[in-house]
C-alpha cells in the first residue's frame, strides 16, 4: 500500500511474491506498471485505492486475503507542495497531521489479511506514538514492534528534504 515507483513491490516479486500493488494516485500505477515491465516483472495486480477501501466489503476486490501487507505510508505531517498536488500525489504527506494513511491501514489492515497474516508499516515522533499505540492495542492486540530507532529531524539524514517541507 503507498507503492508510489513500484520499488518494494517489484523486489517482493522478483523474491516470488504473488504482489498487489496498491496507491491512490493514478501516476503511481502507471510507474508502477512502467517500472515493472523495465524490470521483466510480472504483479498480480495494480489497484488504484484509497488505503484499502477496494478490498473492504461491497468494493471490487472485497474477498481478497493476503499474507502480508506493506505500507509505506506518509510519516511527517505537513502541506504538499502545488507542483506535487498537480502531479497526483495530494496525499504524499497528508497535508495535515500525517495520520491519515496509518491510521486507515490499521483499522482495516485485519480485514483482508489471512489468519496469520502480518503488517508491516511504520510511524513517526510527529504521529503521536500514543495514539498509534491506542490503535494497536484495540485493533491489533498480538502486535509487536520489531524495530524502533531516532532520526533526529534536524540531522543530516533529513537535510537534503527538510528545506521542501512547510
């Protein structure tokens, strides 16, 4: 879910994976499948949806179970820039409080999973770890945190994008 370029999908596929790429913006599946094709990859499917609103009862692929899903969701709120909102990419850091993409992959995530099935997103300090927590403990009550470290926003790892953000 978020497979902007198509990058984790075509490496999941070029491991084996059965992959379902999934994005709200209509440039993304497009690069998606552009991307795929340059890389002699084959997916499963290329799904343009908000989060998982097309696997949720009653859309069209309401039923589909997966094994895993991946998220690479928006972690830092702020504003998308114009030049990006014209592009498609609205939504490429929420233009608010950046909760948006995590906290629908969360309350929905469950839903079309298959049992067993795992989850793998992430968060930031800017999110409000507490109310990722909230969420977790309700609606995912075996979770675990796998990995946890500190980027400091105001150190070299960010200096190259921070100039962009509002």
């Amino acid at each position: 879910v978020g497979s902007g370029s198509g990058i984790l999908a075509i490496v999941a596929a070029m491991q084996g994976a059965d992959v379902w790429a999934v994005d709200i913006a209509p440039r993304a599946r497009e690069l998606t499948l552009h991307n795929a094709t340059l890389n002699s990859v084959t997916l499963a499917n290329v799904v343009e949806s908000d989060v998982l609103s097309a696997f949720l009862p009653g859309a069209r692929y309401a039923g589909e179970k997966f094994d895993l899903i991946v998220c690479n969701n928006p972690s830092l709120p702020g504003k998308a820039s114009t030049e990006l909102s014209r592009a498609g990419y609205r939504e490429w850091n929420e233009n608010g409080d950046g909760r948006y993409i995590l906290d629908a992959i969360l309350t929905q995530g469950r839903q079309v999973l298959r049992p067993g099935g795992s989850l793998i997103t992430h968060t930031s300090s800017e999110q409000d770890w507490k109310r990722t927590a909230q969420i977790l403990g309700r609606e995912w009550k075996d979770w675990e945190t796998l990995l946890a470290i500190e980027l400091p926003i105001d150190g070299p790892y960010y200096d190259g994008v921070r100039s962009g953000w509002i």
